[in-house]
C-alpha cells in the first residue's frame, strides 16, 4: 500500500502506533505515529501527509460517521490516531513547511456547560486541517470577539446542547458580525435547527462535524490543501 | 369528561404490559426551577408536588449512591458567580452552573484507563447498607400506595454508572481499545445493583417496577454501535434486568438522544417500555410504535420544544398527530420528549395535560 495510503486508513482505523491494540485487526502492525515519523525521516513533504494521508483518514471517518457506519468511540480513536501524526507536524507547521487551512475557533456558549459534541468538533477540524483555538465552555460573546480580533479571518464555531442556553449563540453572532461582517460562524448541537441558524444569522449548521467540514469545504478555504 | 375508572398503579402496569385501560398514563419531569416559578406564581401550593397537582400515575424514588467513596464530601476546587468545579467521590473533577439545572462539564477523572479503575473505584464498590436510603423509600413507597400511584425504584443502569468515574471520553475508548476492561465495569456495577436492590427490596418491599436512566444516545445517533452494546452493555442490562423481571417487575428504560439502532438490543435485554424519545435528537415515536409497538409500550415523544410555544393550537397539533395512533395498542404514557422547562407557562402545560388525555382516552 502506499505511504499516504497507509497513513490515511491508519488514522481512518485509530490504530495510533505500534503497540497499541486497536484496531484488533492492526495489532502489531506500524501506526500513524511510525508511519509520520518514517515518512519525515525519509523527506516527505510534511504538507503532504497532512493533506494526503491525515486528512484523508480523517474525513473518511467523518463521512462513515455521518452515515452512522462508525460511532463516536471510533471517532476518538482516529483523533488519537490522527494527533500522533500531528505531534510530530508541529516543527513543519512552525516553520511553514505545512501549512493549516485557516482557524476555528470554537467553544459552548456562555450558560451551557456540555462538552462532548463541542470535542468532537473540535477533532474533526483539526483532522481537516485546521488551528483549532477551543475555548472551552461557558463561553462569554466577548471571548469569542476577542479571538476574532487575534485572529482575522477565523471562524467561529458556537456549541450548545440546551434550548435555553442556545438562544446565547445569537448574542455571539450578533457581535462577531458587527466587528467583522465576513466573520463565518457556524453553529451546532442536539436542539439546533437550520431555521434556528438562519434566524440568528449564523452562516451555517449541520447536525454533525462533517457537515461543517463539507461546507467549508465547498465554499473554498482559500488554502493551498485542494479542497477547492 | 369521562372519568377515570382505574388507579395510576392499575393503569400504569397494564400499560407496561399492553393490556386494555381506560386512558394512557401520566408521568412528567420537569427542570428543578419550574416547580419553584410556578408555585412563585400560585399555581401550585407551597408544599404541593407536581405529582398531587397533576394527578400523575407514577411516582417514583431514587434510594442508591453508587460513588466509590462513601461519605466523601465534595472538595471545592474553584468556584465563581456563576460555576462550582467540585472533585466528587469517584475522583471526578466536575464543574456545575449555580443558576440552572444541568449536565456538569466534566473537566478531569482520576480514572482515565483501567489501572485507574482497580485502584481508584472497583475496590469501593461494595454493597453496604450506608448506599441505600431506606427511609426515603419507604416514605416514597408509602405515598404512592396511598395515592394510588405506581411506584418506581428509580436509578442508572451501567452506562451511566461508568461515565461518572472515567468521563464518556475515557469509557468509550476503554470500550474500543480495552473491551474487557468496560465488561469488568459493567459486570460490577450490574452485581453492585442487583445486590442492592435484593437489601432495600427484601426489607422494604418491592417496587411496582424499576426505571433504569441510561442515556446512550445524542443528536441523530447513539454513542456506540448496536454492537458494541450488544458486547459490552447489553449483559449488563440483562443482568439487572433479569434480576427485576424474576421478580415479576415491569422494566421503564429512558435514554436521551438518538437511540432507535439500540432498541432491538434493549428488547433482548428485556425492557418492557422506553422513555423519553427525544424529537429533537432525531427520535421519532410514530415510527417507533410502527416498528415496535406490539413489544414495547412508550413514554413521552412529544416535542417540548412545541411546548415552549405556549401556543394552545401548536401543542394541540402535536398531540394529535401522535396520541391517537400510539394509544393504539393500550402502551402508552404521556410525557413530552425530555423535561418541562420554566419557560413553559403553567397554563400550557396544564392544557397539554387535559388535551393530551382527552385525546388518550378510552372508555
């Protein structure tokens, strides 16, 4: 199989290195982590494993997961998967020899303290190439603002798992939009609709990680990953 | 308006079992501070429950504390307007908002694998008396009979007993990456359960049926796969509910989110009815009455969120597009689809109550 091959269906697959044991049908066999390590000893282009192998695994089990084929333990084990290839990236993303897609910025809103869905997100775009800043939960407007103004360009994603706190996500996208009107943001979590998006103002839903991912994705980054 | 010609526990037991009553059941939950707002507002007594106002068929009381530390107080780590993060008795380090009800963030555990579990929570679970809260059961049970409600042991099953001592992050991959390790859990938390049940029902008396809370399940999809529970939850639920059903008990089972893949294999495991059918996680209760309604009686399904309206006609469409198909086979107990928040006026809520009976009724 070939190398970016390899490391994509490793991260698909969570099998995060050599010794660990899951998948079952790995054991034994080398991991995203030797497989990244090998590949940058040898001179690969760090860019390349990311776009090519990393984010390749990781948006096929986005897309399994999308379609209820993997579920979330098998989610945590790619971004377990995925982080041992990350790790080893961060010279190359330090130096600009890889690239990331741009930032997300991402947290619970202010009230809400869940945060399961909120990581998952938070995974996800990192396996798609993205500097994820997590804010965490309970999240002020403000926090949000202020990460807009360090980060120009950034996109906002809003968590919330209560209809009562939900309803805080349009103070949020209020006040992003007024300091930058071309500030994306976009929302998720159990009570969300797309009508509650669209009547808040935010730019985008989806019901999973993925979703989001895809329509990033469609729009055009503006990188130099090919997702265009 | 017909009267009702049968008690809550005649009622609520022939519905568990799908036999013919004079109307569907009533049971609701509600946020902590909507029973405060409405009694503020004088719609309920001071010391009235929603229970006796209501007329409600079921009641039910939580006796066990399943945390590896007994008499461990809480350690307050931090604590601001708004936030507490409190390190409990199983060595989770949890932060809980002061002005609302809600999940805690779950912020660190001691537990993260399975050395952390032997050392820090399985040696501590032992059945000792000091778990169980005798007299709040016995009062509970007291009432109920007196009032004619069915009464219900409530508490977790294994899912829920885990999540608290490792976090779902740390139980799920346990799951993926080491499978014997989550079976341990579930095997000492279902032995832990079935154990203490045989102490408070022995001295106590039994229930009326057991309600196991196992929330499994989030927005359009469950937590694990069909069989992933079917390996690693599923002989835990067997085991407690096995244990019930010999008893002769009927088995409530709720979880929140999306869980209908999960639902064969919770028959397997015995249930004989699931609440809370969660609309907005994707659960859809005419579907479920459909494809399950001849071995499972339901609770709950309508949209809380229809609720919130407090429009007379939107709550009325919505139990009209649903009550009268699944009353259909006698299994059926009103509840909306997760808790009745303050934002729900008392008014609508009262009218989502006649309504819904009204529209449940039989005789």
């Amino acid at each position: 199989m070939e190398l970016f091959e390899r490391i994509a269906t490793c991260t698909s697959r969570g099998k995060i290195n050599q010794n660990s044991p899951y998948p079952p049908d790995l054991r034994g066999q080398e991991g995203v982590f030797e497989l990244v390590r090998d590949a940058l000893a040898g001179g690969v282009n760090p860019n390349d494993i990311l776009t090519q192998g990393l984010m390749v695994g990781m948006n096929d089990v986005g897309r399994k997961f999308s379609k209820n084929e993997v579920f979330v333990p098998d989610l945590l084990m790619a971004a377990k998967a995925m982080t041992a290839g990350m790790d080893q990236l961060k010279p190359a993303f330090a130096s600009g020899a890889a690239v990331h897609k741009g930032v997300f910025v991402v947290g619970t809103v202010k009230g809400d303290l869940h945060d399961i869905g909120k990581n998952l997100v938070r995974m996800m775009m990192e396996g798609a190439g993205y500097n994820v800043i997590d804010l965490g939960v309970d999240v002020a407007p403000e926090k949000f603002l202020a990460e807009v103004e360090k980060h120009p360009g950034a996109i906002i994603g809003l968590s919330a798992l209560l209809t009562t706190t939900m309803v805080n996500m349009e103070a949020t996208t209020k006040l992003v939009k007024e300091k930058d009107p071309k500030a994306l943001v976009v929302v998720g979590g159990a009570p969300l609709t797309q009508e509650f998006c669209d009547k808040i103002g935010a730019d985008a839903y989806s019901p999973d990680p993925q979703g989001i991912i895809d329509w990033l994705n469609a729009r055009g980054c503006g990188c130099s990953c090919g997702c265009n | 308006m017909a009267m009702d010609t049968m008690t809550g526990v005649e009622r609520t037991a022939r519905i568990l079992a799908r036999k013919p009553v004079d109307r569907i059941g009533l049971f609701e939950h509600f946020w902590g501070d909507t029973l405060a707002l409405w009694q503020e507002q004088g719609h309920i007594q001071p010391n009235q429950g929603m229970e006796d106002h209501f007329g409600f068929d079921m009641q039910g009381f939580w006796p066990f504390n399943a945390v590896a530390r007994l008499g461990f107080e809480p350690v307050v780590v931090e604590e601001t307007d708004e936030t507490v993060l409190r390190r409990d008795g199983n060595g989770a380090l949890l932060r809980t908002h002061k002005t609302h009800d809600a999940t805690p963030e779950h912020v660190d555990f001691l537990v993260q694998d399975r050395a952390g579990w032997e050392e820090h929570i399985r040696p501590f679970l032992t059945p000792d008396r000091a778990r169980i809260n005798f007299e709040g059961y016995r009062a509970a049970r007291r009432k109920a009979a007196e009032q004619g409600r069915f009464f219900f042991w409530s508490g977790v099953n294994v899912f829920e007993l885990m999540h608290p001592v490792c976090g779902h992050q740390y139980m799920l991959m346990g799951m993926a990456v080491d499978p014997d390790w989550a079976r341990d859990m579930v095997d000492t938390y279902a032995r832990l359960t079935v154990d203490l049940m045989d102490i408070l029902f022995s001295e106590e008396g039994k229930p009326d049926g057991v309600w196991f809370y196992e929330d499994m399940g989030f927005k359009g999809r469950p937590f694990i796969s069909p069989d992933m529970y079917r390996e690693i939850i599923q002989p835990g639920h067997r085991r407690t509910i096995n244990h019930v059903k010999a008893m002769g008990l009927p088995v409530i089972m709720h979880s929140c989110g999306y869980v209908e893949p999960l639902v064969p294999g919770m028959i397997e495991a015995g249930i004989d009815c699931l609440q809370v059918i969660e609309v907005k996680a994707g659960m859809d209760l005419l579907r479920l009455y459909r494809d399950f309604g001849d071995r499972l009686s339901f609770m709950g399904g309508i949209d809380v969120r229809v609720l919130y309206t407090n429009d007379r006609a939107a709550i009325d469409r919505e139990l009209s597009a649903k009550i009268p198909t699944v009353k259909g086979n006698w299994g059926y107990v009103l509840h909306s689809d997760h808790s009745i928040p303050n934002q729900v006026s008392y008014d609508s809520y009262k009218f989502f109550v006649d309504r819904g009976l009204e529209l449940g009724r039989y005789l």
